[in-house]
C-alpha cells in the first residue's frame, strides 16, 4: 500500500517535476552553456525539496488517508507506519531526479549504471541480511530501501563535486534562486505530463527509449542543428516501432506458451492467451508513445501535452474504460480497451504534432529559452 499508494504517488509527482530540466540542461548542453546545467540543478532541488515537505504531510497521515478510502484498519495501521518510516526515501527522490537528468543531458550514463548496479547488489544482500536472517521485518525494509536510494544520491553528489563534470558543476550558487515562479510553472507542467503516463509504460526500455530521445532532441535543438533533432526523431521512432512490433510478434505466436512462465492456473493461462492480442497492440502503442514523450520534452512542449494528457486519460481514456467495463459488461477486457484508446488518441496527436513541427523553428526557440533562463544561445543552423 505504501509503495503502491504513497511512494508511487510522490516519485510519480516528482520524477514529473525534475523531467522539466530534460529541457532545460539538454538544451543548454548543446548549446554549450555548461555553467548553467549546475544552477538548473540547484534550482530544481530547491522547488523538489520544497514540494517533499509538503508530500511529507502525506505519509504523516497516510494510516487515516487509508482508513478513509476504505482499507482494512490493520493494514491501514502497518502502511501508515512504514510510510513513516520511507519518509528519507521521499527526500532521496527529491534530490536525485534532478541529478539524473544533470547527467543524462551530459549523456553521463556509464557512471549512472555503475551506482545503480552497485546500489542492486547491496540491496539484495542487505534485504537478505536484515529481512531474513536478522528478522527484522517492516523495519528491516524500510531501512534498506532508504539506505539504497541514498546510497546512489551521495555516489552521484561525490562524482558530481569531484569535478568529473568539468564546467557543467562549478558549485553552489544564489542564481539558483533566481526565477523560481518560472522554473515552478515549467516543473508543475512536466509533472502532470509525465504523472499521467507513468502506469502506461509496459517495459522499462520504453523509459530508456523517452530518455534518450529528451536527451538527443535538446541537444541537437540547443545545438541549432534542427536537422538532426528531425532525423534523431525519424530514427528513434521507426526503431521504438519496429522492436514493439517484433516483441508483440514473439508474443503473439507462443500465447498458449508465455503464460506458463508466470501461473500453473488453467483457468489464469486461458484468460491471458485470450488478452495476448489486446497485450500485443498495447506494446507497440506504449513502445511508441514514450519516445513521442521523449520528443516532446526535449523541445519544451510539457504544457501543451500536459493539457493533451489530461484529454486522453481523463476525459476520453478512463470515462471509455468504466464504460466498456463496468456498464456494457465486458470486464477486464472493456477497461483495457478504454485505456489503450486513451494511449492510442494521445499518441495519435503527439504523432500529428511532431510531423507539423518546424524544427528550424524549434530550434530558434530552444535559443530563447536558454538566453530567458540565463544562458547564451548559438545561432541555429542546419548542419
């Protein structure tokens, strides 16, 4: 419930919230504008800290929020209680989501997976040790999930203040709280972007793919090359594409094999061959729908796919699904359909969007936004 519910909520809002620098550092990398990627930073933990504080109300009185929806007292009591004990982990969130996109705009990844790979092994030994062997229980979890989620904030913070970054960190600085309002409005916007899609995401390398399209696309943008920012697209697009289509493939032809990798219940095994076509369709939206993602916030769309968003799920999307499900009776499969036409009318008009783009103009923009933010643009070329 905790994880789910609270936590869920809290990395979802701020994950949103520092995806707004995506933009911001990877059009300032292109550009050349290393020594504005470290205030952009600092300016976000600032607003994403503060925004923690106000979530931290949340955990406080997550045991009554429970009870209030409807849960079982006992288990309201123990997710209450272990959100107590996750609150560090908010924080973490807070200060870590802006370090990664730092680095991602550098396109620093190496270093990001070596943290993550060392945080996985002592996490799994740890959670053995004090969950199994020590017995520690609730308590053993949540010490461990704070302390991994540290461990690769503190990491990167030492990699970053070494000077592995060069021009892109040249310490702390009072322009960090320079047009905060602004820097909010953009944060806000990317969270309600990014917030409403985050569920729809079938793999994680679809959450690769929306990375690195961010990353390419703004530095080619900031970069004044709107040609390339246009072929990074075609290329990452086509590709996201063809690998949903040859992962729904192979999925496709075992539907009466797959399943048993997963469930020994006849009955379970019947019911998800018969949903592996709809799974199928659904992996190539959400193959594609993340990289357009991409696209977007490495030109700076977040507000208007924001309002988009909030059309496709809200209004369209899951009003369709209880519709389908609930009203006309076809249950899962009703509710399915209802949120995949969401996805699919979302990604409809981010296609539409892309392909009416002037990237040259894009490009122009990219510079405006980084001489309002602080820095100097480089005159746009098509080289």
């Amino acid at each position: 419930m905790e994880n789910s519910v609270i936590a869920g909520f809290s990395l979802g809002l701020l994950l949103g919230m520092g995806s707004a620098l995506e933009t911001l550092c990877g059009q300032a990398y292109g550009a050349g504008q290393l020594d504005m990627l470290g205030i952009y930073m600092q300016r976000s933990w600032v607003i994403l800290i503060i925004t923690a504080l106000i979530l931290s109300i949340f955990y406080v009185f997550s045991t009554p929020f429970f009870i209030l929806i409807g849960q079982d007292h006992s288990i309201a009591h123990a997710a209450g209680l272990f959100s107590l004990y996750m609150i560090p982990q908010l924080f973490a969130y807070a200060v870590y989501f802006p370090i990664q996109k730092f680095l991602q705009a550098q396109s620093r990844m190496m270093s990001m997976t070596v943290f993550a790979g060392i945080a996985l092994l002592l996490h799994t030994f740890f959670s053995w040790l004090v969950m199994i062997k020590l017995n520690w229980g609730m308590v053993g979890a949540a010490v461990v999930l704070n302390g991994s989620w540290w461990f690769i904030v503190v990491a990167q913070l030492i990699y970053i203040f070494c000077g592995s970054c060069g021009r892109a960190w040249s310490g702390f600085s009072w322009k960090a709280f320079q047009n905060l309002w602004g820097f909010v409005r953009l944060s806000l916007a990317s969270a309600v972007m990014l917030c409403m899609n985050i569920l729809g995401w079938a793999v994680m390398l679809a959450i690769g793919s929306n990375a690195a399209t961010s990353v390419r696309v703004s530095n080619e943008l900031g970069a004044g090359h709107p040609r390339t920012a246009k072929f990074a697209v075609v290329v990452v697009v086509t590709t996201s594409l063809m690998l949903g289509f040859v992962i729904s493939m192979i999925l496709l032809a075992s539907k009466n094999e797959w399943p048993k990798a997963f469930t020994s219940s006849e009955a379970v095994k019947k019911l998800v061959s018969e949903l592996t076509p709809l799974l199928c369709i659904s992996i190539v939206v959400n193959n594609v729908q993340p990289v357009l993602s991409g696209v977007a916030i490495g030109a700076g769309w977040q507000a208007l796919v924001a309002y988009v968003n909030i059309g496709c799920y809200y209004i369209f999307g899951i009003p369709l699904g209880l519709l389908l499900g609930y009203k006309l009776d076809f249950g899962v499969t009703g509710i399915w359909c209802g949120m995949l036409a969401g996805t699919g009318v979302q990604t409809l008009i981010l296609i539409w969007m892309t392909y009416r783009t002037n990237w040259n103009t894009e490009a122009s923009i990219a510079g405006d936004r980084i001489k309002h933010w602080g820095g100097e643009a480089v005159k746009a070329s098509d080289a």
